[in-house]
C-alpha cells in the first residue's frame, strides 16, 4: 500500500508538536506539510493535495468553517480537533462527522487515523461537510441532520421530522412528506440531539415533533400529529406533554 499523505493545520506548537509525532510513527503516513494559518493552509493544500488533514477547529486567522469555504471541492478526509466543547460540537453530532476534543489521548489520534486509512477510497463525505458548515451558521429553525444507512446519505431539516420510532437497535424517522427513513442507532442517540428542538419523547418508543401536534386524544391517551398520526403517550410523560400543549394552545 503506497503512503497515505496527511497535512496538519494547528496554530499550537505543542499541539501540532503532539500530533506529528504521532503521524511519524505510522510507516504507511507521509506529513507532507504543516500550517498555523488557514490562508496559508489552503493555498498549500491545494498544491499539495493531502489524502487528509489534521484540523483545528479554531486558529487565530479564523476558524475551520472559513477554511473549508476556500475550497470548491473538499477532495480529502478531515479529522477535526477542537477545545470547545460547546461552542461547535452539536453541529459535528448533527453532521454525524466526527471529531477529537482536546486534550485528547494518543489512542484517540490513531483511531481517527485508522478510520481515515479504511475510508479514504471510499466516496467523499461532501453532503456531510455541506450540513456541518449549514448547522454551524444558520438558526435553530432550519439545523438540519444527516442519517446514514445502507442505501444512502440523507441531509434532512429537523422541523421536517414528524416523529421517529424506535424498533430495537434501529429508529424509523417519518417526514412531514410523508417520507420513511431507517438507520441502525437506537432512538436514545437521537432524543438527545433533538430535545433542544422541539422534540419530546412521549414514549419509550417515540420521539415527537412538538410543532408537528393538533390535538390530545384523551380517551385513548394519544397525541395527534398532523396527517392524523396517532401516538401513544406514557403515563410518566402525560403531565408534561399535557403543560406544553396548554401553553402552546
């Protein structure tokens, strides 16, 4: 197998100090560059063309989302760092692109490193980076989410969600067009990026778009969504689904 080519773009000297020296010591890696700067880094990315770069989320002439809007076509894998926890992690979790967090640990870097070696001949994340860079700029209202599965890559806006289901280890999402989409991760993984926005979970089995209710069917104990979904709610969920309908009404 010829060399993997890597660039790093990180403007701590310690950091990139710890991080090529990782990348050293695999035999199959060249480090073919460094930059602190991401003008610099992307005029000598697209001179060199890296298989992937080592990036850092925020540098001191701008951060990630900047650099990678210098590119028409992103033709290389990112392995994204970063210290601030809050401030861009959601929008990478939404994207379902991964990332380090600093400090992270040597096994973490070699990790991400052999993930990058067994999908780089794979077809390009484009649609994935696309939605990273949406979510990083762009309101609440219009974040949208990526779902994996066999078939395809979906990009989707989450107040197009009207309710996900689980079904053991995978969770079926229903659109507002009608649209069904299955992926193979538990429906807890969602409930927690979603809960933020508008969504609820009514049910061990359901996760609800709040926006998308008409009405309570108290007889039957189900919330209604629109195109006359009916779902069931838990008793330990009633009063609070119930308090939210009241304001919203």
């Amino acid at each position: 197998m010829s060399a993997i080519s890597c660039f790093i773009v990180e403007d701590d000297p310690q950091a990139f100090a710890y991080a090529s020296s990782i990348m050293k010591s695999y035999k199959n890696i060249a480090l073919i560059g460094h930059s602190d700067s991401i003008q610099e880094a992307s005029i000598l990315i697209k001179k060199l063309k890296p298989d992937f770069i080592l990036l850092d989320v925020f540098l001191t002439d701008g951060n990630a989302f900047e650099f990678l809007r210098l590119f028409d076509a992103i033709n290389f894998k990112i392995i994204f760092t970063t210290s601030f926890a809050k401030y861009a992690i959601e929008a990478f979790k939404f994207s379902a692109i991964d990332y380090l967090l600093k400090p992270y640990e040597e096994k973490d870097l070699i990790l991400a490193v052999d993930k990058v070696i067994t999908d780089i001949s794979k077809t390009n994340y484009q649609s994935q980076l696309t939605t990273l860079l949406h979510n990083f700029s762009h309101n609440d209202q219009s974040k949208k989410l990526v779902l994996k599965n066999t078939d395809a890559i979906h990009v989707i806006t989450i107040e197009d969600i009207l309710f996900a289901k689980s079904d053991n280890n995978y969770t079926s999402f229903l659109l507002r067009n009608g649209k069904s989409i299955l992926v193979s991760r538990p429906l807890k993984s969602f409930d927690e990026k979603l809960s933020h926005y508008n969504f609820f979970r009514v049910h061990q089995s359901f996760l609800i778009n709040l926006t998308c209710i008409t009405s309570f069917d108290k007889r039957n104990e189900e919330v209604i969504l629109e195109e006359n979904h009916a779902i069931p709610v838990a008793q330990s969920k009633k009063k609070s689904l119930l308090s939210y309908i009241d304001k919203l009404f």
